[in-house]
C-alpha cells in the first residue's frame, strides 16, 4: 500500500467520527517579536481528543487496511500512548504502553485515564523501545507504531488535508519532528499546496542529521522537547517522504522552544507543550525567516503540559 491523496481522503473518512476538526488562529506577528509584513496563522491540534494530533495515526491504523483489532501494545514519550488509550477505549480494546522514565505526569496520567496499562522503563527512548519490542516478541498483540507505519502517516495527512481546506492560501507551513510520521504525511497531504518546512530541536535532530548523512542515524536526542521530538531515530519511510517532499529543514535552541511555549501561553492563553512550541521558536528566534508579505501557518500539536512549569 502506498500513500497518495485519495488514501488521505479515504481514512479522514473513516476516522471523521473520532476526532475533531482542531480550530486555526490568526495571530499578529508582532505580537511574537516578528514583523514580516505577512500573515500567521496557528493551527490548534491541541485541542484534539488525548491532546495532540496522534488520535488521527492511530484510528487510521486500526480501522483501515483490513487490520484485525486485538490487545494492543505501544511505545511512546507520552502522547502516541495516550492517543492509542484513546482509541483503545473506544473500540473496545486493551493497550498497553510503554513509556519511558522522563516523561511528564500528565501524560502518563493521560494514559492511565483512558482504561490503558502503562509500564514506566528507561531512563532513555532506547531502552524503553527494547523493553516493547521483547513484550511483542512474548504476546500476540497488534503494534500501533508511533511514526513509521502507512496507518500512521496516512491518519497525521488528515491534518493536513483539514488544514489546507481551513487557510487555502497559506504559503509555508512549519512542523515540528519527532520521528517524522506527522511531517510525512502532512507533506504528502500539501504536495501542491504551501511549502513544508520541518523544525527539530538542536538536541534532538534525527531528520536533520538523516538528511546530512543520505540515511536514517542513531541518536540519543537529549533536548527539553525529547519527551515528544526524542524519536532515536528518523523512520526510514519518513526519511524518504522528508527527502521528496519536505522543502526545508530547521533547528532551534531549547531556550528559544521555551520561549515560544511562553509566549503562545502569554499572548493567546495557549498551554502548549514544548514540543508542540518548537515550530513556532524557528520564526521567533530566527531559524526561519518567511518571505516579506507571506502568509506562514505553525502548527501547535500538543497540549500535554503541566501548566505550573510555563
């Protein structure tokens, strides 16, 4: 199976009924420290059910591609796991997820809400994943992969196909990666629209160092944001989609993602988690400097966040 717009289309029809059409903002600029001359325009995945974009991915994956649904099993930072509880509990069924030590408390209590099993192992991603990958090996579960999976990067395109449908003239759209399913397919959904530029915490810039190298690269991502961009390494099916249809890459400081998350809650009221703040840090601190007069949407794609640490 590959990915093409008419399978974009046909699993938001499928998973139109579990998710929501996430709301889009238009911010002033200036209001951000930037002056362009141009428009900004924030979508509001955060809003979606289980606080970010993920819930798409994994409905996708579980109700499209003749899949059998059965007990599942995930590995996640935080919000794959609390998406895939998400649809667990509402088709039905048992997920067990595999989180790693650092993640914050409220996405691990996220997870637990949602009816699902969470087993807390790894002071690192790299372990955490050894530890899901022998549970596999030992039950007969069904995998919902985070990111590297036609499900999952079909399902994050129907963001991108509700996006471009909400601001048909947006000119350059930003995206935070983590593992780069979301960016993938969000690309795939936006071939003929506005261009696509990916932004990685410096810390955590597994796209970035696959691009340099021609091929995915082993990393131990260490950014404040690795909670949700500390995939270890890129996907290699995203590696290809980033390489074909992603137009640019860019990387921020932790200090400039904090400060994104800072303004997006002073300025609009927005609790963001800091993954979901770091598109906005490219055009804040500079990393990304859109064209005089253009129209830039930013994606916001977790709410996640303990509001005490903003």
């Amino acid at each position: 199976m590959t990915i093409t717009m008419q399978s974009i289309i046909e699993a938001d029809r499928a998973i139109r009924p579990y998710v929501r059409r996430t709301p889009v903002m238009e911010v002033d600029p200036k209001d951000f420290g930037c002056d362009w001359g141009g428009r900004l325009t924030l979508k509001l995945e955060g809003f979606q059910h289980a606080g970010s974009f993920k819930p798409r991915g994994a409905f996708t994956t579980l109700l499209t591609g003749g899949r059998e649904t059965r007990d599942l099993v995930a590995v996640s930072g935080g919000n794959h796991g609390a998406a895939v509880g998400y649809a667990a509990r509402a088709l039905g069924l048992k997920a067990t997820i595999f989180v790693p030590t650092f993640a914050p408390t409220p996405k691990v209590e996220k997870i637990k809400s949602y009816g699902a099993e969470v087993r807390l192992i790894g002071d690192n991603i790299a372990d955490t994943i050894a530890a899901y990958d022998a549970f596999r090996s030992e039950t007969d579960v069904a995998d919902v992969h985070p990111y590297e999976a036609i499900g999952t990067i079909t399902g994050q395109g129907t963001l991108g196909l509700e996006w471009a449908e909400q601001c048909p003239d947006m000119d350059a759209v930003l995206i935070a990666i983590g593992g780069g399913g979301l960016i993938s397919g969000m690309a795939y959904a936006m071939q003929m629209g506005p261009s696509v530029i990916g932004v990685e915490p410096k810390d955590a810039r597994c796209a970035y160092e696959a691009r340099k190298a021609g091929a995915p690269v082993e990393m131990r991502p260490t950014s404040i944001a690795r909670d949700s961009l500390g995939a270890p390494s890129i996907g290699r099916m995203n590696h290809e989609a980033i390489s074909s249809h992603v137009d640019d890459l860019a990387l921020v400081e932790d200090d400039a993602i904090r400060a994104a998350q800072k303004a997006l809650w002073s300025q609009c009221g927005i609790a963001a988690e800091l993954g979901a703040s770091t598109a906005l840090a490219a055009v804040m601190s500079g990393a990304v400097t859109p064209e005089p007069g253009s129209h830039v949407g930013v994606l916001v794609c977790g709410s996640n966040v303990d509001l005490t640490t903003i």
